[in-house]
C-alpha cells in the first residue's frame, strides 16, 4: 500500500479540493419582507445599483442566480463603507470582473483611497473580487482561519469559475494580510468598524463586522434573508453564533444575501427557525433509524413554502445535519 | 476473482504511468466522456479486478440506488437490492472514475440475510457506479447506474486532522426488526473514522494528509460470519453499512475493523430479543 499511497498524492496534486455546490453558496432572490428597501428593490438586481442602506454606506444586492458568464458571479451583497479617511469595501465580489465594477463604483462617488477589503469567508461569490482592489494595496481582512480555507478550496472554486467566466475574468485567490483571531477594529475617520471572528458556523471562517456610525451589523452570510441558507460548517455552530450576533443587539443588518437591509431580529429568527426545524428533525430521524436518503426527502418539508431554491439546498443540508447529528 | 488489494494494485499499477505519459483518453476522466469512452474504461477495471472471468449484464440479481446528482459528493449514499438472495455470496462496488475505482468489495458468510446492502461513498467525478454480484456458483453479474457529482475524494474534512481522527475506532451499531414474516434482524454499523483518502489537504501543514482508510471490516454472530468487507479511499469519513443477518441464540455481534495503518478495533454488541 505504500507505493498506492505515494500514487495518490502524485495523482493528488493534480486534483483539487471540491466542495459540494460551493459555487451555488451565494444565490439570492427578490421579494424581500424588508420594507425599508422596497423602493429601491426593482432596479436593484439586474441593474446593479447600488443602494445607501446608511450613511456612506452603499451596498448591492445580488441577483437570483447561480454564477453564469452573463452575472460574472455578481450573485451576492457587495458594496462599502466611506470614512472621513478612507474606504472599506464590505465584500470584495464574486469574480475579479465583480470586483473591478465594485471598484468603479466607489471611484464614481469618492477619491478617498481603499484602505481595507472584507473577505467575510471563504465561498468565491465573496473573495474572488478581491484581485481588483489588489493595485489599492489595502489591508485585507479576513477571518484567521480562511487562509488555511482558501489553500483547501481556493484554487478548485477558481477552477470553477474560469471554467464559466473564463481565466480573464474569473480572478485568483487573495488572502487575508489582517487575520482576525478573536476580535479588530478598524478606524476610517469619524466611524469605527469592529470585526468578530466566529466559530464554525456557516463556513469554518465567518467573519462579521458592525458599524459605529449607524449601528449597522454586516453578518455576511451568517445571515441569509428569503433565500434558504447552506450549510457549509456546523448546524449546531451557526445556531450558537446566532445567539451571539444576536447579543450584539444590533436593530438593521446588511444580509450576505438577500435586501440590501432587513430589521435584524425577525430575520435572524426566520433564520434559525430554518436552522433549529433541520435540528430538531434530524435528531427526531437519527432517533427512529431513518436512513440518510430518506432524510434527506422528508426533512425540512414545513419550510418548503418559505425560503426560495428549498428544493435544491434543502437536500444538501440534511446531508450536512445528518452527518453532524449522527454522533452526538 | 483476484485478492482486493492485490487487483487494486495492479489496477493503479497499469493505469497511474499510463494517464501521467499519455494523458490517455481511457483515464482521463471526465463528465463529457462518450459512452464508448466509459465502457472502454469499465472493460480495463473489470479486466483488473475480475480477469477473464465473464460479468454478465443483470437487471435483476442486483439493483443499485444512489442519487442522479449527489448532494454532497463526500457523502453519496448507495443502496445495493439484490432480490434473488439465496443466490448471492458477494458484492463489489465500483465507482469507475473515482481514482481508486473498487471501492468495496463484500462477502456474505452463513448468518448473512444478504437482500440489502446501504453504504455511503465519495464520488469524484461524473461515473458510473457498477455493482458486480458473485453467485454462490461462481458468476459474475453486473449492472450501473451513472451519478454526477465532483470532487468528493479531495473534498476537506472542514475540520483539522486531528478532529477528523478524535474517537478514531468507536462504533455504534444499531438493531431494528427486517421485514415482517422474515427471520432477519436489520442492522445500522457505524464506525468512526476519517477514512482519509490521500487526497484532501491538511489545513495546518498544508500538505496532503496520507490515506488512512478503514481496509477490513469482518461482521459476525458468535461464530457465524454475516460479513466481511474489503472498503478503500472511496468508503465516506466515519462508515456507515446497513446490512441484515439471522440471528440465532443470544450470542452478540462482533465487529472487528482495521485500517491500512496497523488501527485495528473490536467491538461487540448484543442483539436484542425479538419484540413478536
């Protein structure tokens, strides 16, 4: 078995790490319940007009798509923050063209420089814009585990993505240059930006930031609004961090997807009704010996009707749960 | 039929060099690869594993189950239905463009009920998966069905290495009653342990963890075998296998597993009474 080992890893290094549909992790969709962000909402996807959701703060929001050569994976919340000094760009895009038009947008509206771009975690419909803020040479700030993420999934999530936007367009792996162990801030002139670095949750690199001047949270996608969370890290994690975004008191929030801004606290619990039903059902499964694939077809199904694309994600975090729960 | 491991060698022997010189297009694995190109690659697995012997097409000895698209190709679960069971002693699993095409090779001893088999596997690309029953005269019957997924063999544990082996060698096993009128107790087997498959990196050293998956796992009721499983890097991260058996007396279940890497665990577990 030895010489079959030293085979694998040659054959290994042409092979990259895959990750279940990790290039459908950022789909979003209309129709938000958040009224502060109705008027703005029909010109907002397909248009890709940016939305001040508070003062100096403009955020995008992501259309209903998976990445396509059409979208240039321009399928999640982006956008930035502007100080009395200098810039902070929220999510840096989910392509290095995604990124270029985030950076052509700021520029339309400030000549103050770009001092910090946000990779919130590792899924590429957040991290791969980050290429075009690169001649900016801001600080890059990202959770301390996302490094170790992006070398286990980075280069396959490229692979992903030129095969759809091709080489010029796709951009490469950036990495974090302030990787936050627990907790950071960051002073733009006249407002503070204070960084959390989760536990396992969504992803294992869940990076949140609140705002001093408005109070706004960015939890990234630890907060998905109408469209149905994917679990990419841990159920029972992302209902604990819940409790913790929760405690930060925070009455509007900027979701990874979703309207640009929802009133946090009924969207955090639509949120982890979602979580808690896959929970407790997944336990209630394990308990009578349901099989996995049967699981997988009858979990959840009280939450059909609510969130969009249930049908495609839905299956996929049962996986997740079960393999979670089974243990316990 | 060849030993497992040594038909796997052999297999990697022939095809690794091949791929790496020729970029040949039997291995060069793919989701847009033509029927023609797929069945060219089943006949040189089946040759490696099987030799000369015939493996006669069957849409009835076996069925296999596994998703169209999997939902997670890490965790693909797979149900082998081989309705004719009085006639099988054994079952291979063979997920051909995975990089170690036999994923599973299974043989049923005298305490087996051998009508069912679930486990759960790592795809790695756009394949068929074959299953290949063994009658007890010594034929050799297959059948596929083609799932789509990718990257399962590399994908990251999301955790370290050394989370991924915390309870390394536990096992559950749990019991519930076979079809009604039937003698045959239905079994849930699970085992802790990576099953890492040389291809997933590890986060810390950021170099490939080496392969260490479970190779051997012998079911049995007292004396009696149910089964024995010969599993490879294509076995998801902590194995689960349902299977069925008779059960006879109150002698318990012992399970004995081992890993490529000298780990060897043994558990029993008593059978509970039937409840009719």
């Amino acid at each position: 078995m030895v010489a079959h080992e030293g085979l694998w890893r040659r054959d290994g290094r042409g092979l990259r790490p895959a990750r279940r549909g990790a290039l459908l992790g950022g789909l979003s969709l209309f129709g938000g319940l958040c009224l502060c962000c109705l008027p703005t909402l029909g010109r907002s996807a397909e248009g890709f007009a940016m939305d001040e959701v508070g003062p100096g703060i403009f955020i995008r929001r992501g259309p209903d798509a998976e990445a396509t050569p059409e979208n240039n994976d321009a399928i999640a919340n982006i956008g930035f923050v502007v100080g009395e000094r200098s810039v902070l760009v929220t999510e840096s895009g989910g392509s290095l063209a995604d990124g270029q038009w985030l950076r052509g947008q700021i520029k339309q509206r400030t000549d103050k420089p770009i001092s910090h771009v946000v990779l919130t975690h590792v899924h590429p419909d957040h991290c791969f814009g980050a290429e075009a803020f690169e001649a900016d040479k801001p600080v890059f700030v990202g959770h301390h585990a996302l490094r170790s993420a992006l070398d286990a999934r980075g280069e396959y999530y490229r692979t992903r993505l030129v095969e759809i936007l091709g080489a010029e367009k796709a951009g490469r792996v950036v990495y974090p240059t302030l990787e936050v162990a627990d907790g950071a801030e960051v002073d733009l002139g006249g407002r503070r930006l204070t960084f959390h670095a989760h536990g396992t949750a969504h992803t294992n690199c869940d990076l949140s930031m609140r705002d001093s001047a408005s109070g706004i949270l960015f939890p990234a996608d630890l907060l998905f609004v109408t469209r149905i969370p994917s679990l990419d890290g841990s159920l029972v994690g992302w209902l604990k961090e819940a409790e913790v975004l929760k405690a930060m008191g925070a009455a509007k929030a900027v979701p990874g997807h979703g309207p640009t801004l929802v009133a946090f606290a009924p969207a955090l619990a639509d949120l982890t009704r979602y979580l808690g039903t896959l929970r407790d059902e997944t336990r209630k499964a394990l308990a009578s010996d349901m099989p996995i694939e049967k699981a997988v077809a009858s979990i959840g199904r009280s939450e059909a009707g609510k969130w969009a694309l249930f049908d495609l994600y839905n299956g996929r975090n049962v996986t997740q749960a079960f393999k979670e729960l089974e243990w316990e | 039929m060849k030993p497992f491991t040594a038909a796997l060698a052999l297999s990697l022997a022939a095809a690794l060099p091949a791929a790496a010189l020729f970029a040949g297009p039997v291995l060069a694995a793919g989701a847009s690869d033509t029927d023609a190109e797929r069945l060219a690659r089943w006949n040189e697995i089946r040759t490696s594993i099987f030799g000369d012997t015939t493996v006669t097409p069957t849409d009835t000895l076996i069925q296999v189950d596994a998703p169209a698209r999997a939902l997670d190709a890490a965790l693909v679960p797979i149900t082998l239905t081989m309705p004719e069971k009085d006639r099988i002693a054994g079952v291979s699993l063979v997920i051909d463009d995975n990089p170690s095409p036999y994923a599973a090779n299974i043989t049923f001893g005298p305490a087996a009920d051998p009508g069912e088999i679930k486990l759960r596997v790592r795809v790695n690309n756009y394949t068929n998966v074959h299953a290949v029953v063994r009658t007890k005269d010594g034929a050799l019957f297959e059948t596929a069905k083609f799932v789509k997924a990718s990257g399962g063999c590399s994908a990251p544990m999301g955790m370290s290495d050394e989370e991924a082996m915390k309870g390394m060698g536990d096992m559950r096993m749990k019991f519930s009653e076979g079809a009604p009128g039937s003698k045959s107790t239905e079994a849930t087997l699970m085992i802790r342990h990576p099953n890492f498959s040389g291809m997933q990196m590890n986060q810390v050293t950021r170099d490939y963890t080496p392969a260490r998956y479970i190779q051997k796992v012998v079911v049995s009721q007292g004396a009696r075998n149910i089964l024995t499983l010969d599993g490879d890097i294509s076995i998801a991260s902590n194995p689960v296998i349902n299977f069925a058996f008779l059960p006879e007396g109150k002698a318990p279940v012992t399970v004995v597993a081992s890993d490529n890497q000298n780990g060897r665990w043994e558990h029993s577990f008593p059978v509970p009474s039937p409840s009719n």
